[in-house]
C-alpha cells in the first residue's frame, strides 16, 4: 500500500515523539497521541456522517450548492444547521468554561465575519 505524503508525514512525527522523549515524560508518547487521535477520529466520524446527511437533505430544496462554501470550516456558532441539542450542548459549554453565552448567527451571509467568540457582538 502507497501512503500519501500526508501520511508519511503523520508517521514520520509519531516516531519523532518517543525519539524527542524516549521515556514518555508526562504522558507525550506516540501511542497516547494515537489514541487520543482514534477517539478523535470516530467521534468526527459520527459528525461528518450528521453533516453530510443534513447537506444532501437541504441540498435538495435548493437549485444552486455553493461547494466550497459547504466544504469551508465552521466555527460551531456559524453551523445554520445545528439543531436546538447542537446548540443547547454548545451553550452548556459556554457556561462551563464561564463564557458568556454564544452568539448564533442566523442569515444568509456564511461568510460575515463576527466576533461571535467570547460572547462578543459585531
């Protein structure tokens, strides 16, 4: 099997960890790295999977996609589609780190920027 470039370079900084730190001081070892990135990965997973049914269905109630708009990253207060748990878990976080609440932007504009982050408003 050929491995991307993206993935010999992943490998190649894996290795580089237990090199730099051969005894895992404080926990930096590859396999920890590799099994936090395990968790991450089926956990995102289980969103693109979300996401992607949600995009295909409101894909089709409208004539023109903007891909690369759908394809762009958003910060979790952007996402037009999250329903009411999405959001009301997002909030639940906010109070936990003692942030002000969340500024949910709702419009036709995705790419306005707001300084929405930390409860400020543009």
């Amino acid at each position: 099997m050929e491995l991307t470039p993206e993935e010999e370079r992943l490998i190649k900084a894996l290795r580089k960890i237990d090199e730099v730190n051969p005894l895992g001081i404080d926990g930096y070892t590859a396999a920890k790295v590799i099994e936090f990135s395990l968790d991450y990965a089926t956990i995102s997973a289980d969103y693109a999977g979300r996401r992607y049914q949600r995009f295909i269905a409101e894909s089709k109630r409208q004539p023109f996609i903007d891909i690369s708009e759908a394809q762009r990253s958003k910060q979790r207060y952007e996402d037009t589609r999250a329903d009411a748990a999405d959001k009301a878990e997002y909030e639940r976080h906010y109070k936990e780190w003692g942030l002000p609440a969340p500024v949910w932007i709702a419009g036709k504009d995705p790419h306005k920027k707001t300084a929405a982050r930390r409860g400020k408003t543009s």
